[in-house]
C-alpha cells in the first residue's frame, strides 16, 4: 500500500491542565493493538477493539491460573465470521492504565495473542489517541481536545450500534460507510455483493485465504483496489477482503448494539481495519463521533 496524499502532522493543541494519561507502549504484532493488563492480578495481555460492543476474555486464561468468577446470563455472540451462543463472565478485576476497574458481563472469546477483549464501552469516556507508527497510545480527557474543529474524515455510529462508521471512496467507483475497526488485522473487508456489483473481482484478480473471528473461521477472497480515499488521505493499492461465495458471514451488517438484541441491518457496509490505520496517528472521540487522521512529526 503507498500513501500519496499526506495529510499534515498532527499537531493537536492539549490543554495542559486537562487529564493526559502517558503514552502507553503497545504490540502491534499481527496486527492487533495489545498492550498488559491484569485480572485478578494475573498479568497478561488486552486486545483494544473498536469494532466490539462489549469486553471479552478467554477461559483459557481463567482456567490455566484457576481464576473465580461466575456464570451470568446466557447470550448470542456475534462475529464476523458468525455467532454462537455463550454465557457472560462476572466479578473479575481488570488493572490497565493504572487502575483497577471491576468488571462484570465479559464474552468467553477466542483470542490469539492475548487473553483479554477490551471493547467500544470502556473508550466512551474519554479521547484514545493511537499513534500507530510509534506503537503507543494514550487517553484524554474530553475537555482536552476540540476535535469537532479538527476532525478531518466524516464519522457517525452504525444505526442502532454504538460502533463508529467512516465514509470511504473507493476508487471512485463507490461511497461506503465502514465500520473503524481497531480489532481488524485486516485491511479493507467488504460484503462479496459490494465487490461483484463493481466487477472489481474479475478487473483485479482474486486469491484465496482465511479470516479468523472471536467467534470461527471463515474463507476469504483477497484482491488490492487501485485507490482509496478517506478524508483527505489517497492510498494506493489497498488490500480488500471478500467472504467466499456461499460463505454467511455478518459482513455489512450489525454485529449486536445490545447483547442479545436481534440481528438486524446496519449502515455499515463492511470493516476498516489495521492494514490502512497503521499508517496515522488515529485520535478518536467515539461518544461525539469525531475522527482525525495524521500523520507523525518525523
């Protein structure tokens, strides 16, 4: 992928008296942001995920170090690749930012390189500001920032959902409202209809892989679009995902705004993901819905 637009260095102007917590390292390896957290006091590691209406853990991890909790009410977890049906975790103790938080209704999720799913509800309090190049991040306080002023891609919530959307081109082909993924390792994923009623499958070119979600697998068709234009950013050459043909996955819909609301059409049509985000500093407000993309000071 090739940025040809930049966008100027971020230089957002911080009041210094308002809450800035320290830029907080994180892993980016795979292409998820994971940085430590405790439970109970068991060190371990915390995917950040912007995409997730709620908190997930592993019982993996609750299992191996014999960690007490109890079983609440049973719900539908809703992924990418599908849904299943799962009973919620309650009384744990989550310590992040240097804090301890109780933590109640966490997901049993299948997670790779952490043990911990940290979703849209913690960040509604405050500014996450993720500087992809420099893998750190760190959290502000509303009164910190005037994003509204300076937010330079348009975002709004996905009907019905708490989770963010922004308004993409691609390729001057077509306008689309994708859900802002910070849990996506991908790049572009579209619904198979977006990419056929564009004929971008045959034009491009396809090749076969698989997409893991927290809740199974699914086959994917993989093909690079020659341009995409978020805001005031092109990049060239972007990687796009499509659900195999016959594959029922919950591309280009609503993965759940409530846990065990039912599942229902949403404006999102697809996911936004790590492969384009890595290459900004990404500050968000999510309860206010305003975006700005920079790029680093070198």
């Amino acid at each position: 992928m090739k940025l040809i637009i930049a966008v100027v260095v971020l230089a957002l102007s911080i009041d210094v008296n308002a809450a800035v917590s320290k830029w907080i390292p994180f892993d980016s390896e795979g292409g998820h942001i994971s940085i430590p957290v405790t439970v109970n006091g068991v060190e371990t590691r915390a995917l950040l995920d912007s995409g997730a209406a709620g908190n997930g853990i592993t019982e993996r991890f609750l299992s191996e170090h014999k960690i007490d909790y109890k079983h609440g009410r049973q719900v539908i977890l809703s992924g990418v690749a599908g849904e299943r049906k799962v009973a919620l975790i309650n009384g744990l103790q989550l310590g992040m930012f240097g804090a301890e938080f109780d933590i109640d209704q966490m997901m049993p999720v299948n997670l790779r390189n952490a043990d911990v799913l940290i979703g849209l509800g913690f960040f509604n309090n405050f500014i996450l500001q993720i500087d992809y190049p420099n893998s750190r991040l760190r959290i502000i306080t509303h009164d910190a920032i005037k994003l509204r002023k300076l937010a330079n891609v348009r975002m709004k919530k996905a009907a019905g959902s708490p989770q963010p959307i922004v308004k993409v081109d691609m390729n001057g082909e077509a306008n689309l409202w994708l859900t802002l993924d910070t849990g996506n390792n991908t790049g572009i994923l579209i619904p198979r209809r977006s990419a056929t009623r564009f004929d971008w499958l045959e034009k491009y070119g396809t090749t076969d892989a698989r997409l893991a979600g927290v809740t199974k697998s699914t086959n994917i068709e993989r093909f690079n679009l020659p341009e995409l234009t978020i805001g005031p950013i092109v990049l060239e050459n972007v990687a796009v995902l499509v659900p195999d043909e016959g594959e029922r996955t919950n591309v280009g819909k609503e993965v759940r705004a409530k846990i065990g609301t039912r599942l229902k059409k949403t404006s999102s049509d697809g996911i936004l993901g790590y492969d384009v985000l890595k290459h900004f500093v990404v500050t968000i407000d999510y309860k206010h819905s305003f975006l700005h993309l920079g790029v680093p000071a070198e």
